[in-house]
C-alpha cells in the first residue's frame, strides 16, 4: 500500500480504538493498530487508557495477561506495574527502578461510546477535539446500530467518499447528482448536499450534512424522510488495512419501533453501498493530480483541506 500513496499511511487525528460497551473496568485488551502494538485496560477509576504493549523489561506483551491494579497495570510476566502515564510504579523483587522504565502512553478520549487515541507523527499534543453528540444516548434517538468492515483500502480513499458527489449517481445509483457545498474551519470540514429523494408520498428535499474531524471521525446527518445521525470511524490498522465502523440512530418521531425500521432500512442500504465501493477502494490507484473536471465538486479542496494530517514522506520513520 505504501506505493500506492505517496505519503503516510497514518495521519494525525483521533482515531477510534474500542467501543466504550466492550471495556469494562479491570479489562485489558490486545490492539492492533496505527501499524503498531498496543494495550488498551480500563482502570479501576473508569478511565480507559493506553499504552505501548510491549512491557520494557523483557518484553512481554501487557495485552496478553496483564491484569488492571487501580489505574494501573501489571505485566505478565515478571509482574513489574505501570501506570496510565507509562511510569514503572513498582518492580515487587527490586529496591530500585531503572531510570529509564518508561512506557509510551497514548492520549485518549472517551466520547460518543467509543475510546478514540490520539496519533500525531511528531507526538504533539492533540490540536484539536471531538464534538459531543447530543444524540448519543439521548431517549428521544435509538441506540446505535454498528457495522464493521475491514477493508484493504487506504483511509483517504474512503474519506473522499462524501465528497465524490459524481459517484453517487453512477456507483450508489442515486436518481440525480447532489449538488455539495463545502466549509472548512480548521480541522473540521463540512460538507452540505442536497438531493430529491423519492418517497412514496412523491419527491422531497432530502439533505446530507457530513462534518469530519480530522481523517478519523466523521458525523453524517440525514434530513428529508427520517432525521437519523451515522457517526463513521477510519482507523489504519497497518499499511494495507482499515478499520471502519459506522453507526446509525435514528430520531425517535413515530415510535421506536417505527424508528428502528427506519434505522434497519438505512443499515442495509449502508451495507449495499460498502459492497458497491469496496472492490473500488482495494483497486485503485493513487494520483496526487487527479484529472478532475468541472462536475467533480469538491475533491481537490478535500484533498488540500487532509493535507494538515498527512506526513508527506511516508519513508520517514516514526520514533
Ligand atoms: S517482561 Fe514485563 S515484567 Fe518482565
Ligand atoms: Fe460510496
């Protein structure tokens, strides 16, 4: 993949490592991702932390075995402890510490049912945050229906998807082109469109607000028939695969179980459209000058925008 795109396959951003639901305190888990090893617990403090797998003493992995202490954990192996801060703590047959029992401790935020971790190639702290939805376990919203795809495609192909408003039409099989407006602040993006939707009552506005976050998260609001929200995740796993999670709540307007029919039609539609870009995705080739023409929208000022997250010499070695 590192061929295929003339720049890192790991930008700087949040990025999605675990659902909130799935770590329970005193859990310690296993990651794979950033193209890196890594421990993710969730201490006795409810914080869910962090850390560079591979204990520095003789390099047990803290996924595999480590057990949570407080807010801290235990390896494995010769049961030295470290802290959320990757501080060696406590080495239980040693008077001293060696100075430089060190661990790399991940920033992390826990928003919207996931645990996101901050990567930035120069390890700057984050320069910028995540929203809090106001949809996220509101009653008057479903909970959220989730689906996971890990794809052979790079994270910048799948970003411009939204943008892309061309391949709506002939790839989703929209009935026209949405017409996409663009507003940049910073490290968030939006992007409006707006289309005809048919609908058995005859045509209505129907709109599509993306806003993204940096290249790892990115919310989706529908208007037109149901008001429903998708909050998408894209997290590189390593130099050939991503990690992608989206999920769905719709508006609870004529009852939940009419919402959640709603949510189940969107769901499939979702998967529908997975299956019609994915062999897109795995396939194609990277040109930093796209041949874009008039109709294309919005891709080059996406391209520009991703720019700030992007290290653009992928030989360069992080440390
Ligand atoms: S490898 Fe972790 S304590 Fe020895
Ligand atoms: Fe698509």
């Amino acid at each position: 993949m590192a061929e295929r795109y003339p720049f890192s396959a790991y930008p700087n951003g949040w990025f999605r490592v675990e659902h909130s639901e799935e770590l329970a305190v005193g859990d310690v888990k296993p990651l794979r991702t950033l193209g890196r090893d890594l421990v993710i617990y969730r201490g006795e403090d409810r914080v869910a932390r962090v850390l560079d797998a591979h204990c520095p003493h003789l390099g047990a992995h803290l996924g595999h075995g480590g057990r949570v202490e407080g807010d801290a954990i235990r390896c494995p192996f010769h049961a030295w402890k470290w802290d959320g801060q990757g501080r060696c703590l406590e080495i239980p047959y040693s008077r001293k510490i060696p100075s430089k029992a060190q661990l790399r401790a991940w920033e992390t935020c826990e928003k919207n049912g996931f645990v996101f971790v901050w990567h930035h190639r120069d390890r700057t702290p984050p320069s910028f945050e995540l929203p809090d939805l106001a949809e996220y376990g509101s009653e008057a919203w479903t909970p959220y229906e989730k689906r996971f795809w890990k794809v052979r495609a790079h994270w910048l192909d799948m970003n411009e998807n939204a943008v892309d408003q061309v391949h709506f039409k002939y790839v989703h099989g929209a009935h026209t082109i949405p017409e996409t407006q663009v507003e940049i602040d910073g490290a968030v993006l939006r992007c409006r469109s707006r289309m005809k939707l048919g609908t058995p009552k005859g045509e209505v506005e129907g709109g599509i607000d993306t806003t993204d976050y940096g290249p790892g998260f990115q919310t989706v609001q529908l208007s037109g028939i149901s008001p429903a929200l998708m909050v998408n995740t894209v997290t590189p796993i390593d130099e050939t695969y991503s990690d992608v999670c989206f999920s769905y709540t719709v508006k609870i307007v004529d009852g939940a179980s009419a919402a959640r029919g709603v949510g189940a039609a969107l769901i499939r539609d979702l998967e529908k459209q997975m299956n019609q870009d994915i062999p897109i995705w795995e396939n194609k080739k990277y040109f930093p000058k796209p041949l874009l023409c008039e109709g294309d929208g919005r891709i080059g000022v996406y391209r520009k925008w991703l720019r700030q997250f992007v290290d653009w010499d992928p030989k360069r070695l992080e440390d």
